[in-house]
C-alpha cells in the first residue's frame, strides 16, 4: 500500500488519486526509472558476487518477477506498438 500511495503522490505531484490516466503517467515518473535502474544494479551485484544456492535461487526468482512487472507496466502504459519502437525495451 505505501508503495502504491509513493507512486500515485509522484504521479500526482503531491495528491493521491485513482484515475487510470494518472496510473500510467506513474509509469513516466523519475522515480519508476530510478527504481528500475537501481534494481538492475543491485541484480548485476548478486550475479558477480558467488553467494550459496539457498540465497541466490530465490534472488533470481525475485529479479525476474520484477523485470517481468516492469515489461507488464510499460507495456500497458506505452502500447504494445511504441514500446517495441523504442529501443532500450527491445
């Protein structure tokens, strides 16, 4: 819920709402792409650092719900046909 009322108060630009359109300008904010980034960060340090399987396999599994959220909300926030247009989605 915090993090649902974080990104509708970005969005929003200080009040929170509801409204589709306001759910995909969420998707344009700094901060969905500052999180995104951070995240591949912090995947590519779990990749590099040889950590015991009980550890890495549910990271994984993390990192790939996440990326797959990612793609899901880009694409519903693009379209399918401006989200491949552009090339760092591809």
């Amino acid at each position: 819920m915090w993090f649902y009322k974080l990104l509708c108060t970005c969005a929003s630009f200080g009040r929170t709402t509801q409204c589709s359109h306001i759910n995909k300008v969420k998707i344009f904010c700094r901060f969905f792409r500052y999180f995104f980034d951070f995240a591949i960060l912090v995947n590519a340090i779990f990749i590099a650092v040889p950590m015991p399987k009980h550890v890495s396999t549910p990271a994984e599994w993390f990192f790939i719900a996440l990326f797959t959220m990612e793609i899901f909300l880009k694409l519903y926030a693009y379209g399918p046909r401006r989200f491949v247009s552009q090339f760092w989605n591809v």
